[in-house]
C-alpha cells in the first residue's frame, strides 16, 4: 500500500529548537574587524542581543569606523586604525571579522592567538593553505572559531539534511548544484584579486557547495577538474568602463568533483551568464531523488517547494516538500545568537573550521585545476 504525502513529509517534521542562552551576569564585549557592507548586518544582530555590547571597531580607512558606528547609532565604541591596535589594547570576548577575503586568515589568527573568540565571514579563505593556518591557531588557542553561513540556520536547508539523514534518498551517488545571477556582480573589494582573491566561485559558491555537503555530512574531496572565466566581469556590453578595468577576478566557474564515498558532486555557479540558472540542485540516492529549485540570488534558503522522486508500492511517487516560511529571528540573527551562545556555553562551533575546511579545499582546487587546464588531486594536510 502507497503511503501518502503527509506519511513521507512527517519523518522530516521540525523539532523544537532550544531557546537562546542569554548571560544575566555581563555583558559580552564585542568587537569589529571591518566597517564595510557586511559588517552591517553583523551590528544590527548585535543590536538586538541583550547580552552583547559592542566596545570597540578597526577599518583600515581612516574614519570609516567612526562614521560607521554613528550611522547606526552605537556610541561609546572606541575606533581603531587596524586589527592588531585594537587587540592589543581591548579586553575582548569576540569578535566579528568582516573584512575582504585576503585579510579573512591574518585577522582571524591574530584574533585568536590573542584568546578572542571569532565569527569570521565567509568565505573561510581564499586558498587552502589559508584555512589551515587558521585551522592550526585555532587548536591552539582552544578558542571558538564559527563560519558565517547563515543560510544553515534555514529551516528548508535544515530539511534538506533531514531529509538525506532519513534514509529515505538511500545511498547518494551522485549531485548536481550550483546557481548564481543572470547579471549580478558586486563591486567594491570583491572584483580585485588583490583583495578578493576569488570571485563568484568563494562569494556565492561556498554558499552552493555548503548547502549540499552539509547535507551529506561533508565527506572529504578526493578530486576536482575546474573551469573558471572571467567574460562579463571584464566586458564593457555588462560592466561599468572603470569596473571592468579592474576586474581581476572569476565570474563564473564550473568542476567535476569526486567525494569520498564514490559521490559525483557536479558544480557550477555565476555573477553573470546568458542564463537565468545553471540549474535545480539535484540529490541522487539508489532509493529517491530530491530536488531542490534554484534562486536567483543566493539570500539563504530554497527557490520554491522542493520535490521528492521516490517509488512506492511499484509506482513513480513524486512528494512536494513545502517551502517552510520562517517565523521569529532573521538568518543573521539566527548566525550571530548562535555563535554567542557558543561562546557562552564553550561550544560547539555552529559551523565548525573543520567541515568548512573540506569547502575551502574545493574551492581551493577548482581555482588550480583550471589555472592547470586538468584535473587534480585533492590533498588535505593533518592538522
């Protein structure tokens, strides 16, 4: 007898989630590596956290960190020149590292070498080698590392993993992911190598690669073949005469990853492209298919009902999986209450170094594979 929708759809059912862990004693001091655009969000969060108190803020542009804590009405914050003065001279429980790709590892390691608890802003880095070093001053310091990939705090991405976790997709096999912008590519730092390091590939591709690893409990890459191009980033028919000057960067990127686990991960993701997208993510398994709609900008969760493709009783079964509407906090809200109550209760980190080392080292490897023109080997040192 075929079972219903409801029947499949109840083996995912959300559990109630356990209430934020306010501290009552103090105050926890916070501090800001980076005034720039995504350090916006990190401040409004803050805002919002009773327990948390916002002490102190470095940027590198003279008075860009003064004018930034006023415009969003923090007083009392004491501004500084670079990170290295303000860990020098503050008594910080965390902080918030929101600069541009390159600067990600320095940051963090300095913030940790000195006993800070970091949030560091995706991506993790731009090279592999990178996250190492990160990943080594993190044992060390036996402090709290979390990456800010808010969009693991949505329900429908938390269903995706429910769902693999079930067992209802049985062995998974093979996954196609991916997604990106007809037209969409930033300005500021990320187009400048210098700067971002990567393009589209680390900014919206750690995101993609994230969503579907998570999933699957992040097995460990074994190889990649990549592709990365840079045609509308440095093309004036889609990109401002002083913009593609400067862009130094990729736009689009493509590869064939092999996972442990004998798991085909195929990847592609886009700034720009003659196409509105790359493509669904799709979940294979030897039991059922999941797929999951594309979005037309990655904002942190799916792009419409996902669809289950299973047989039952000898017959083809498809099962929609409604969209979850969020009710309470926001994604950022979610990421940074998260990282606090963490700090607060001596972990776990919400999104540990050591899954999103295994991203880092793809993103890592499509960018050597493609400059190679060939498919490389994965390597992964202990740490």
């Amino acid at each position: 007898m075929a079972q219903s929708a409801d029947a499949v759809l109840n083996q995912f059912e959300k559990p109630k989630t356990d209430a934020p862990v306010v501290r009552s004693d103090r105050k926890l001091k916070v501090g800001i590596i980076g005034t720039g655009w995504i350090a916006e969000s990190h401040i409004l969060s803050y805002k919002n956290m009773p327990d948390v108190e916002v002490v102190a803020g470095a940027d590198l542009i003279p008075g860009k960190a003064e004018a930034f804590f006023k415009e969003f009405g923090v007083d009392n914050v004491r501004c500084y020149p670079d990170h290295t003065s303000m860990l020098e001279s503050e008594e910080l429980d965390a902080v918030s590292v929101c600069t541009y790709n390159t600067t990600h590892a320095q940051c963090t390691i300095d913030a940790l070498n000195k006993g800070v608890n970091v949030l560091l802003e995706k991506p993790m880095t731009v090279t592999l080698d990178e996250a190492v070093a990160i990943m080594k001053a993190e044992k060390a310091s036996g402090k709290l590392l979390s990456i800010g990939f808010q969009p693991r705090f949505d329900e429908n991405m938390q269903m995706i993993k429910k769902i693999v976790e079930s067992g209802e997709l049985g062995e998974i096999y093979y996954i196609q992911t991916g997604g990106g912008r007809r037209r969409g590519i930033p300005n500021s730092t990320f187009i400048e190598k210098k700067t971002a390091g990567i393009g589209a590939l680390g900014d919206i591709g750690c995101y993609s690669l994230d969503m579907v690893l998570n999933a699957i409990g992040y097995p460990k890459p074994l190889t990649v073949s990549g592709y990365v191009a840079d045609f509308f980033g440095k093309n004036t028919l889609y990109s401002l005469p002083e913009n593609a000057n400067r862009f130094s960067v990729d736009d689009f990127a493509a590869a064939f990853i092999r996972l442990e686990g004998g798991i085909v991960l195929d990847f592609r993701i886009a700034w720009a492209m003659h196409l509105d997208t790359p493509g669904d993510t799709i979940i294979l398994g030897k039991k059922a298919g999941l797929r999951i709609p594309s979005t037309e900008c990655w904002n942190g969760s799916v792009g419409g009902p996902m669809k289950l493709y299973t047989d039952v009783a000898g017959n083809q079964v498809e099962t929609v999986i409604p969209v979850i509407e969020s009710k309470g906090p926001g994604l950022f809200d979610r990421k940074i209450r998260s990282f606090l109550d963490a700090v607060i209760t001596g972990g776990p980190s919400p999104v540990p170094s050591s899954q999103i080392l295994y991203n880092q080292a793809i993103i890592d490897g499509i960018a050597k594979s493609a400059e190679l023109g060939r498919e490389i080997e994965i390597e992964i040192p202990e740490i």
